[in-house]
C-alpha cells in the first residue's frame, strides 16, 4: 500500500496575489500566506495527532520553508526540524517568470495560446512541462516509503494527482489547488481538508 502524503501547498505570496507566474522564483511568502501557513498546520494536527511523528520533507524555495515554519510552529513543534529535497521545487516558467497571463498574450499570444491547448505538455522558453515535471516527481516519489508531509508547490501537487491517483494529466493541469488547506493522498484517492 502506497504511504499517505499529507501535502500543504505553501501559502500565498504577493506574486500569488498579483496571478504573476512564479515558477522558481524565491518569492517570499505576504501576510495573507503566513495566515495559511498557521491554518494549514492546524489543519495538520486535526487528522494527525502527532504531526511530528512523521518526516517532513519540503521544497527548498523561501516560501515553501517559511509555510513549513510557519505550520510547526503554529502547533508547537519546532520550526526548522524538516529535511528539503531539490526535487520538490515548482516546475519553472523560465522566461515567462515574473509575468502575468496578460502579459504574456500582449507579447506573444500564439505561445499562451499553446499552453492553453496542451498545458501538460507545452514547454515555455527555457522553461519545464508538467510532463517534465512528472518525470522528476516519480522519481522522487519512488523514494517515498513512509507516510510523510509534504509542503510544496501547486504544480507538485498536480502531478501528484496524477501519479497517485490516475487522474487524467489534462484534468490535473486545471485542478485547483488550494493554500491553506491540507491534501490528503491515500492509497489512490485524495481529500482536501
């Protein structure tokens, strides 16, 4: 049986607020996104009674360690015992890093268009697909042998929908994914909390 992953996507950043593309730009995380990252712990010590009795392995991007804090803390654990892992960062927009869907489509409409015709697996200047982004998931996930949390990006999580769930890759690539909340994976199935 494959380990539950409680996943916490980090909370929201300006960039968030502004639907800037963030991708792998170490953005930290605004006032509203630490709020979510308290909400998400407690959400965390709901449905796990001793949130660290598992490990705890989070993307290395500033956002993605300030919500990990952020949630020990905010149910009396120790903000920095967590390990990180590469492997868990976003997928990277490359050029389009730092800009909105608008835009994008006053520079270069044909190219959004593109991605919105295949979002898995269109690949942006020097950028990374979801497809691209699967491939380094799995691999990591491979390694997962132990229930854990989880605290990553949106695109993480869709892949992970994907990879654990079946879910259709065109379907994962619309999925919301929500800050502040906690997405339960088990067995092949996942619960939004």
């Amino acid at each position: 049986m494959a380990p539950t992953l409680y996943f916490m996507r980090h909370g929201e950043t300006d960039w968030n607020a502004q639907a800037r593309l963030q991708g792998q730009r170490d953005i930290p995380l605004n006032q509203t996104g630490r709020l979510q990252a308290g909400e998400a712990g407690r959400k965390l010590a709901s449905v796990l009674h001793e949130p660290d009795s598992l490990p705890w392995i989070v993307s290395p991007m500033e956002r993605t360690r300030e919500t990990a804090e952020l949630a020990r803390k905010a149910v009396g654990l120790p903000p920095t015992h967590y390990a990180m892992d590469n492997r868990l960062k976003e997928l990277t927009f490359g050029d389009w890093e730092g800009k909105t869907w608008s835009e994008l489509k006053g520079v270069d409409k044909p190219s959004v268009e593109a991605r919105y015709a295949d979002k898995w697996g269109y690949v942006p200047p020097n950028g990374e697909s979801y497809a691209m982004l699967h491939d380094r998931i799995k691999g990591w996930l491979d390694t997962v042998n132990q229930d854990s949390v989880i605290v990553s990006h949106g695109g993480v999580a869709r892949v992970l929908m994907v990879l654990r769930t079946g879910m259709p890759s065109h379907e994962a690539a619309d999925a919301e994914i929500w800050q502040g909340k906690l997405l339960l994976f088990r067995s092949d199935t996942t619960v939004w909390i």
